[in-house]
C-alpha cells in the first residue's frame, strides 16, 4: 500500500513539474501572452504610423496644394510673380 501511495506522489509531483515549468507549461504560456501584449502594443503604434502615411500619399495623389507646400519646403520653389527674399544674418564681429 504504502508503494502504491509513493508512486502516486511521485505521479502527482511529476505531472506538476511538467505542467508549471515544463515545455508549454503554464510559465511559457505567461511569458507567451507577455510577449503578444508587447507585439500588440507595438502593431499599434506602426499602424497609427502608417494611418499617418496614407493619409499623406492619399493628399498628395489628390490636391496639388500638398505637392506645392512640399516643394515649397524642401526645394525652395517660389511661383511666377512672387518675389523671393533671403535674409543672411551677419556674422558676429562683421557688419
């Protein structure tokens, strides 16, 4: 009787083990839904980022005024009849 009793502690401890530490115990399961919480939060942020992107191509496909602030921005494009100033700051010690 008392063979039977420790072999079915040695069971019970055995199957225990496996389930909190062994492969695809609950461990790795915590550490699993851990790991998609980090992914979700990450997916969310990349999917605000490219919400922001197409909204930008979208704009730019459709109105030539996107295309024109951007040349404005970037290349210096002035339009016929305006008058273009630059300002140079001296430098300091010269008029």
């Amino acid at each position: 009787m008392r063979l039977l009793i420790a072999i079915l502690v040695l069971l019970l401890v055995g199957l225990q083990y496996r389930l909190w530490v062994g492969d695809g115990g609950i461990r790795e399961v915590w550490d699993l839904q851990e790991a998609i919480g980090a992914q979700r939060a990450k997916n969310a942020v990349l999917g605000e980022r490219n919400r922001a992107l197409d909204a930008e191509v979208r704009d730019l496909k459709t109105g030539l005024d996107a295309v024109e602030e951007r040349a404005r921005k970037e290349v210096g494009m002035i339009r016929e009849g305006e008058t273009f100033f630059r300002i140079v700051e001296s430098r300091a010690g010269r008029p």
